[in-house]
C-alpha cells in the first residue's frame, strides 16, 4: 500500500514539472518596430492561438517547452520555444516578394 502511495506522489509531482502553464504577454513588430494588427501566434502541433491587437500586442497561454509560431501576411514565420521567459517582443522580417506567386483575394 506505501509503494502505490509513493508511486502516486512521484507520478503527480512529475506531471506537474512536465506541464508548467504560464501566461506569455508579448508584442509582434516589423524590423522597423511598427506594431502588426491580427498577426497570428498559434502554438505549434495544436488548434490553440491567438491574434495581436491593434497594437501587436498579444496574451497567451502555453506550457514551457512548447513552441509559438508567430506569422503574418507578407512576413516570415518565425518559431519561438518557451522557457523561462514571460515577455515576448517578436520582429518579423519582411518575406522575399519573388516567392509570392499568387493572391487570392476574396469577399463576403
């Protein structure tokens, strides 16, 4: 009966170093440091995300270790792995306008 006790307590408290949730507060830029509006932060692997506000500034929860995939139309993805760190400030480089070989627009 002590060692399933003993195995519980090992297997919680290894869940609980393995799932460390922490809010990430951050702001996505250009180069330039011009805020972009609705750039999108997704973590990797998953259906969860967020958008940046008009002032690129975003919130999000995510597990250390996990990895942000930070995109916006025009930019490079960029993949950042989450450590220790609780404030983002994201630049994006503008992509190469040469590897765009077609727009599709549409209307509602």
């Amino acid at each position: 009966m002590k060692k399933i006790v003993l195995l519980l307590l090992i297997v919680f408290a290894v869940q609980n170093s393995f799932a460390q949730v922490k809010t990430i507060n951050g702001t996505v830029t250009d180069l330039e440091g011009i805020p972009l509006p609705s750039a999108n932060i997704l973590i990797q692997g998953t259906s969860r995300g967020t958008d940046s506000d008009f002032d690129g500034k975003f919130t999000i929860q995510v597990n250390v270790g996990e990895t942000l995939l930070v995109s916006y139309i025009g930019y490079e993805t960029q993949r950042i792995i989450i450590g220790e760190q609780n404030t983002l400030n994201i630049q994006l480089k503008e992509s190469d306008a040469n590897k765009l070989k077609e727009v599709v627009v549409t209307s509602l």
